[in-house]
C-alpha cells in the first residue's frame, strides 16, 4: 500500500507525455541506445502483453517476432531511456496479462482492432 507521501514524492518524477498504455495495444517504444560516446534512437514495435506496478514504478512487457523468434523486452515506463511511445493500433482483448500469445503463430495470432477507441 502505497502512503500519501510517496505519492506526493513521484507526482513530479511521472512523465505526463506519455499516451496511456494497456494490454493488446501496438507500440512503437522508442529507446535510447549508448554505444561508446554516441547515442541513438532504436525503435522496438511489438504487441504489449503485459503491464505492471503503479505510478513512477509501471512498467510494460512488449513482444515482437523478429526473424521467426519471439522477442520479448519489459520497459520502465517513466525510465529517461525510454524516449517516447507511441501507439499503433488499440486491439479488443480479454485477458489482463496475455501470455497465451507465446504459442500463437500467423493468422492465429491476430487480434481484433478497437475502431473507435476513447
């Protein structure tokens, strides 16, 4: 449980640009990469299949099939590494955590978009 003070503390730390973030949703998470002394930007698109934690502690699991291996990442949302997020497209889901994707592959696979999303 989480006291008023702690709140109060993070309030500021929370990243309010941010676009709000749920299960089945597509995102574009945009990361900052350190490679010797430059750094770069490297896009990670995937489906989130699970989010976590509350406040300046949330965090989201993002999977990807690249090259026919499924890749999975979990990101802190509110991390200085995470430049920006963007989402793709909103999918209907029924499930708060989506670990069933794991085994799916092709047309299986497919989730059902929200068209008219808030």
């Amino acid at each position: 449980m989480r006291t008023k003070l702690i709140e109060l503390v993070e309030k500021d730390q929370i990243r309010a640009d941010l676009p709000e973030i749920r299960e089945g949703f597509n995102v574009k998470v945009h990361v900052r990469i350190k490679e010797g002394n430059k750094e770069r930007i490297q896009i990670f698109e995937g489906l989130v299949i699970a989010a976590y934690g509350e406040g300046i502690n949330k965090s989201i699991t993002v999977r990807k099939d690249s090259y026919g291996v499924g890749v999975e990442r979990v990101f802190k949302i509110n991390s200085p590494l995470v430049s920006h997020i963007e989402v793709t497209r909103r999918n209907k889901v029924r499930r708060a955590k989506l670990y069933y994707m794991r085994d799916l592959k092709g047309k299986s696979a497919r989730l059902k978009e929200i068209k008219n999303y808030k």
